[in-house]
C-alpha cells in the first residue's frame, strides 16, 4: 500500500512537481483534522475572556536584548486600551514553549481522554494567530475547523459523484427517450443560480439544528447542486463509449444493463472522474464557507473556516483586528492546492478536458 | 429554453411551499396582530388555494411581467426589483466588459508565448485568481480601502452626486463600485485567461496554422485573423453564460461589500420565505438566460459560417 502510493507520489512529482507538493500538503492537512485535538494549543471552545482581538503572539529566539535563546519564548501581553481591544507587549515576561505540555483535558479520537498537547506555554498564552472577540485562539479553532473543510469536499464529491456517474451513464448508454428525460430535467437544474439554489434549499431546513446534521444537510444540498454539470460530461462520454464492441460482447454473454453500465462503462471514464473529482472539491469547500460565513451553516461555537471570517463583515473589526482573515487564506491555500493536484494528475493521466 | 424557466419556476415554487412555514409564521408569533387578519391578507395573496393553482395563477400573470407583491415590503415585486436590478447590472456589466477586454488579449499573449516568462506569470495570476475565493478578495479590499481611506466601502453614490457634471457622476459611480468590481473583475478574468490560452494553444497545434506560416503570411495575421477566429466559438459560448449570470453571479460579493443589489435582496428575500419576491427574481434569471443563450448562438453563427449556412439549408444543429 505505502509502496504503490510512494511510487505514484514518484510518478506525479515527475509529470508535475508542484502536484506532489499539493498532494503532501494536503495529506498533511488530513493528518492535522485527525490529530486536531492533541495538535491545537487549546479546545475551540475556550475562552479567554481577557484577551479579545488579542494580535497575533510570535515565537521568538531571540530576546529584546538580542540575546539567543536555545527554547523559544513568547512576551506575555497587556490590555492597555480595553474600549479599542489594544494590547502591548509586556517584555518583563517571558513564557517559554514547551512541546507535550500539559493544558485543557481533552478527548483525543473522541474517547482517549487526555491533557497533553503538540506544544503550549505553561502559565501564559500562546496564540500564534491571535485571537476573535471572545478570546478564542484562532490558530486552535483553525486546527479544528480543517475537520469541517476539508472532508465537506470528500464526502460531497462522493455523493455528487455516485449520482452524477450513475444517471450520466444511464442517460448515454439508453439514450432515446430515457436520455431526453433526463437531460431536461438536468437543464432546468443548471438553469437555477447556484447560490440562489442554495439559500432556497437551505432555507428548507431550520437554522438552529444540532452541528452534524448541519453539517450533513450542507454536504446533500452542495452535492444535489453538483451532480448535474458531471453528468452532462459522463452522458458524452458514455454515447461513444456504449459503440465499443466489449460493451456489445458483455451484452451477448448474458450481462444484465446493471452490470454492464456497473462493469464495463464507468470504469472506463474513471480518469476523467478522478481528475474532475478533484478539480469539484474547491466548489464544495467554497460552498460551507458561503453559507457559514453568512450564518447559514456551521454555527459558533463549532469553528469552521467560513464562520471565522464572518467577523471581518464589520469593517471595524476588519481594519482593527486584520488577523481574523487568516481563515480565509487557508481556504484560498487549500484550493490552490486541489487546483494544482487536479491540473497536475490530468498531465498523470493524459486526459483531454473540455473546460 | 421556455420549458425550462416553467420548469425552473415550478421546482422552485416547490421548495418555497416545501419549506416549513411561511412568511406568515413569524407573523403569527406577534400577539398584536389577530388570526383573523393573517387569514384575510392568506386570502389576498391567493394562499389559502390549491398550490397547483397557486403556480398556475402566478405564470399567467408572470406571463404578462405581472410579478405580485412582497409581503415584507409591500410593493410590486417589480418596482422592488428594478432599482436593485440598475445597481446589479451597473456592476456586473461593468466588470463582464471589463474582464473580457483585459482577459481576451492577456490570454492570447500567453497562448502565443507559452513557457516563457511572461506566459508563466499571467498563468501563475489566473491560478491565484480562481483558486482565492471571492469572499475572501472582497475582505482584503475592504481591509485595504479602509486602511487607506482611498476607496468607499457601501454606497452607490456620494452625497453631493446630484450637484456634478455627467463625467463626474461617471467617476462617481466608478469610486465608489472599486471594491466590488476589483473582487469580481480579477475573479473573472482569471476563469477567461485559462480558457482563452488553452483554446489558442490547441488552435496553433493544429495544421492550418502551420500551413499559413509556411506561405509566407505575417505570424500576427496568422495569429488575429486565422487561430483566433476559429478559437472564437468557445468563447462566445462563454458569453452566453455570463449574460445569464449577471444578475447572481455577484450576490456573495454585493452581500458581503454591502453593495445595494439582488443580492442581499435575495438573501432576506429568500430566508423570509418572501414568496413572490423570490420567483419574481428567479423568473427575470431565467429570462437572462434564454436572452444570453440566444445572444450566444446569434454571435457563433455571426463568427462560423458552417453555422450559417447550415441555418439557412434549414438543417439547425
């Protein structure tokens, strides 16, 4: 398993570096939603109610004096201007960090329970990327809102994608009657404003409902916006792949329509699925932070990129406190990666796409 | 294209009704207004009827741009759409001629140059472009512009509009659309830039280009007069679509940099549950759509005699 993934992972850095590299990152990034609890310096949930819109607290070797320090330290910060939320750098007090420093118990996977984490400071606060209103550590809430982006992509691109395949491949392998039904009712989905479609549907649903369910409805609405583009191409693709004589042959030895479409059609467009696959999950990223960001998806206190960068909607807040769009250069870090994966892998597997 | 708006309409006139509840829910949490009066303005909107009739009642009088009521503005659907309608197409017109002007020659420079330094950053630029999100372009400008002071944030026009000459209404205007038009004109023009290189580079592959350089015809005129047209039609397709998409496209950006357009209309239209508002907008998208599809294809055969003459034999695609 590892050998045949460090041979492809081989394979793509030839064809196109900057894909391996984007691969790495974002196994990296899934390594990071797994570990989120023992890997953020704090739950992201916890607050820290006298340090809002604290700025960022960087880790130095270096002391004021320019002394060297071998274990990196951070100052301790003050409030000096409670009404604006500024703060300033109280050089008396250093706090060294620590790696596997004790901190707030924690259920790492859901039930070991434990108090240990990646890195922390022992007596005062460590917030690599600042703080939001409440005094929550961003770079934490970051770390656990990985969780939410990057599988709401995986699980949404598997459902479109089941459904996309299955009905492209119905409409192109029957084509007649079958195949126009289809393609209309398709027309008049992709007729609909993405967005437009979205709120409708999202509006179907109550706004205050447990986070999972949330969390599940946004995947189904995203994935039954998506399905409709894919299966467009699908359907295309199979009106030439049905003319095929293995396709014929499986029909005379007896394989049902299931079975043919299941065996021998999709596999055959499975290059393009992979590679339209990955150049799909942006959309669905894009698609939570929308709805989070407006206050339609995720909702505080879960952390998720899209509801983090709802507090730069006040321009105050925004041109105070500029650190609360560091979720949105995840997100845009996290897209150029898929971007670069999906542009490298069609290189990989030489496939011409119609964009 | 008709059917599909009728269908269009339908399935989202479904999902409203679908909804639990409706504008008249919230309603009826306020103690100070009687059943009685609820199902009475029920009664006035057509409510309390058959929803098959419901729909069939507002197509006919959708037919003839009769879109009814907001419950929560109490106004013709209409009126309430056309002032917002200005500001939506005043910025997104603006940022589709923009975006096309700018993207078109950017993307056939980078086609004609590909792999060199100059391909290689317009190609780094759309990567960034499509690959940061919208949302998240529109905090950065906002962030930038209130750092600076240099640009408005909200508003359509300054206090002292009616009071200057027409070329300063223009700038005015312009001013004060620069955060959302930046956010939308970079988002776009990265989209154009691939699709136009990529199209130039297939076209200049291909055997007529090279017969055309061999007899001797100048690389520009091959370039503009030969490669260009016929990389044309993907293009103008193109087109089809964003005049489709000029009323929606930019509903997240107008939203978030409080811009007066559909958008935020939509939005509280939407999640009010503001019956007749919502398909009344949907209704006009669609009708954008047959419009943009129609402009698209009388452009292909504009550009493609085969499409031409194939119209004139009577034998349409």
């Amino acid at each position: 398993m590892f050998k045949a993934f460090s041979f492809f992972l081989e394979g793509l850095y030839r064809k196109s570096p900057s894909a391996a590299y984007s691969l790495v990152f974002l196994l990296f990034l899934y390594f990071v939603a797994f570990f989120a609890d023992f890997i953020a310096p704090y739950p992201y949930d916890v607050q820290f109610r006298h340090y809002p819109y604290c700025p960022p607290t960087p880790i130095h070797f270096f002391d004021e004096k320019g002394n060297f320090h071998l274990r990196p330290f951070v100052y301790g910060h003050k409030l000096v201007d409670p009404v604006e939320k500024r703060y300033a750098v109280d050089y008396s007090k250093k706090y060294p960090v620590y790696l596997f420093v004790r901190g707030e118990p924690h259920y790492l996977f859901g039930f070991i329970k434990t108090d240990v984490h990646l890195f922390g400071t022992k007596g005062g606060h460590l917030f690599l990327f600042g703080t939001d209103r409440l005094g929550r550590d961003i770079f934490s809430r970051l770390v656990y809102g990985t969780r939410i982006s990057l599988t709401i992509g995986l699980i949404g691109v598997f459902i479109s994608f089941s459904i996309g395949l299955l009905v492209g491949s119905i409409a192109g392998y029957f084509g007649g009657i079958v195949d126009s039904v289809i393609m209309r009712l398709i027309e008049i989905l992709m007729a609909f404003p993405a967005f437009y479609l979205m709120l409708a549907l999202r509006s179907m649903f109550p706004i205050d409902m447990p986070s999972v369910l949330v969390f599940l409805v946004i995947v189904v609405i995203l994935s039954l916006i998506g399905w409709a583009g894919l299966s467009r191409v699908i359907r295309g693709m199979v009106l030439s792949i049905r003319e095929n004589d293995f396709v014929k042959a499986a029909r005379v030895l007896g394989g049902s329509h299931l079975y043919v479409i299941l065996r021998h059609v999709i596999p055959n467009t499975l290059s393009y699925v992979i590679i339209a696959a990955t150049l799909s999950v942006p959309g669905y990223i894009l698609g939570e932070a929308a709805l989070s960001l407006i206050g339609l998806g995720i909702q505080e206190p879960f952390p998720s990129w899209g509801n983090m960068l709802s507090e730069a909607e006040n321009v105050h807040v925004l041109s105070a406190h500029p650190w609360v769009l560091v979720s949105g250069v995840a997100i845009s870090l996290v897209i150029i990666a898929f971007n670069l994966l999906g542009d490298g892998l069609r290189d990989y597997f030489d496939v011409k796409l119609e964009r | 294209m008709v059917p599909i708006v009728v269908g269009m309409t339908f399935v989202s006139f479904l999902i409203i009704k679908l909804a639990p509840g409706d504008y008249f829910t919230q309603l009826e949490l306020n103690p100070s207004i009687s059943k009685e009066t609820i199902e009475e303005l029920k009664r006035l909107y057509g409510l309390d009827q058959n929803l098959f009739v419901q729909y069939f009642k507002w197509l006919v009088n959708a037919l003839q741009f009769n879109l009814g009521y907001s419950f929560a503005y109490h106004k013709p659907v209409l009126d309430l759409i056309g002032e917002r309608l200005l500001n939506t197409l005043e910025l997104t017109l603006t940022s589709f001629f923009l975006s096309w002007l700018i993207a078109v020659p950017l993307g056939i420079v980078a086609g004609v140059y590909r792999g060199k330094l100059l391909d290689r950053a317009i190609t780094l630029f759309s990567l960034f472009g499509i690959s940061v999100p919208n949302f998240f372009l529109a905090f950065l400008f906002m962030y930038f512009a209130a750092k600076t002071g240099l640009f408005p944030i909200g508003g359509v026009v300054s206090q002292n509009y009616d009071y200057l000459p027409w070329w300063a209404k223009i700038l005015d205007r312009l001013w004060h659309m620069a955060v959302p038009l930046s956010v939308l004109v970079i988002g776009s023009i990265a989209g154009l830039l691939r699709l136009v290189r990529s199209t130039i580079i297939d076209e200049l592959n291909k055997d007529y280009v090279k017969v055309a350089i061999a007899k001797g015809l100048p690389y520009r005129a091959v370039v503009m007069k030969h490669a260009f047209r016929n990389a044309l039609n993907p293009f103008l397709t193109l087109i089809g679509f964003d005049i489709a998409g000029l009323l929606s496209g930019a509903a997240l950006v107008e939203i978030i940099t409080a811009w007066p357009g559909m958008g935020r209309l939509m939005f509280e239209a939407v999640m009010s549950q503001d019956l007749f508002l919502v398909m009344g907008s949907l209704y006009i998208g669609g009708i954008m759509l047959v419009i943009g599809n129609l402009i698209a294809d009388l452009l292909i055969a504009l550009n493609d005699p085969r499409i031409r003459e194939k119209e004139v034999e009577g034998r349409v695609v």
